[in-house]
C-alpha cells in the first residue's frame, strides 16, 4: 500500500516541513516564516530554517515591506545567514516588489458584470471543481486584489465570511465582487447562493464595503446577482 505523507508530516525533519507543506497544501497554506525558510534552505545546528525565519521576521514586526529595506549586510548579522542566503532573500523581496508595481499599473477596471466575467473565467471557468473568488476594489472601481476564499468539490464549497472581510479591511477595499464557478454548467443560483450573497451583502454594510455583484461563472457564460436585481 502506497503511504499516505499527509499523516507522516509529523515525522519530517522540521526544514523539509515547509517544502513538502507547499507541495501538499500549495503556497498559499504557508506562513511567511515558512516561504522564507525555503529560501534559506536551513538553519543553523542549533535552530531550524524555520525558527531563523521567524527570528528575522520578528526584527521587522513580521512586515514584509520592512524586510525588503533590509541590506545584505543587515540580513548576514542575524547567525545562520551567510551572504548566499541574504542574496536569496534579498532577490525574492525585490521580485515581489516588482511584481507588486506591475500589478498596480495593470489594474483591471470592472465596468459591469461583462467585464468582471472576462477577468475571472479564465481562471475557474473551467474547472472540475468549485471555487469562490473575491475581487476586492477601490473607489475607482479597479481590482486591488482577487483571492480563492475557498475550493471545494463538484457541488458547492464553504466560504468564510470573516475571512473575506479581513482582507477587504487590510487592502483598504471599498467594494468587493464574488465569483464562483458551477461545474455541472447550470448558471440558476441555488439557494445556498442566495443566501450567502445576503449574508455578505449585511456584513459588508455594517463595514461600509459594498457588496457589488455576485457571479456564478460557467465555460461559456455567467449569472449575475447584480444585473438580475438579487442584491
């Protein structure tokens, strides 16, 4: 019989942890200290890739904007870190600031459901499995950020509200637009839907984020909350 790694994880030596973690899980499941402590590839004898990780992290107030400032030579001071490791650190905050800059010069505006269907079917309109997307925006209408809230089977997928706001309140989203997708391709909201998008829309007023649209996505086509009159 085949061994089943999701309950060996225990077992691991604490610097594979993280590897085998994003392989199993995906990137997203990981910490910061966790992402870094792949960088870093391990520690020291006395503490792991992970502990370092989080020591250097814990320096900066866990704020990853302040360890991108953070020199070669700031970074070779913490023990464990020789200038290799500063240099792989060093590389992978500066790709993401890169990243960072692109995204805001490309940001989508959302004009109307057409367009928010354009964006996201590319990325769940074809699958064989349900996922809830959040768009969140700003007071321009254009997309800050979008994020999988949840990924679940062929029939549907449990979506935490208080998670979605949380973010919607650190980016500084004034709106936000849900999208799923309906892989057995009928675009009619089941009631769980409907009673999901008003939860939603409650939560989001006592916050004063609105609530713009809700999305059911399929291959070819979509429903819209908004442009049917159910928000």
């Amino acid at each position: 019989m085949e061994e089943n790694h999701s309950f060996s994880i225990k077992n691991w030596n604490e610097d594979d942890r993280p590897r085998e973690k994003l392989l199993l899980k995906g990137r997203i499941a990981l910490s910061d200290a966790e992402l870094i402590a792949i960088l870093i590839g391990s520690g020291s004898r006395n503490e792991s890739a992970v502990s370092l990780s989080q020591r250097i992290l814990a320096s900066v107030n866990n704020n990853l904007s302040e360890l991108g400032r953070l020199s070669i030579s700031d970074l070779t001071e913490f023990k464990g870190i020789g200038e290799a490791k500063a240099v792989s650190i060093s590389a992978a905050m500066e790709l993401g600031r890169r990243r960072r800059t692109g995204e805001a010069l490309e940001r989508k505006k959302i004009t109307s459901s057409k367009s928010v269907f354009e964006y996201v079917q590319p990325i769940i309109g074809d699958l064989p499995h349900e996922e809830f997307w959040i768009l969140y925006l700003n007071n321009s209408n254009k997309i800050i950020k979008s994020v999988q809230l949840s990924k679940g089977g062929i029939t549907g997928t449990v979506v935490d509200i208080r998670l979605a706001f949380k973010e919607a309140l650190q980016i500084g989203a004034v709106g936000i637009i849900m999208a799923h997708n309906h892989p057995s391709g009928t675009l009619k909201p089941s009631q769980a839907d409907i009673q999901l998008t008003k939860k939603l829309k409650v939560a989001g007023e006592s916050l004063d984020i609105k609530v713009l649209d809700h999305l059911i996505i399929t291959e070819k086509a979509y429903f819209s909350f908004a442009d049917e009159n159910m928000l």
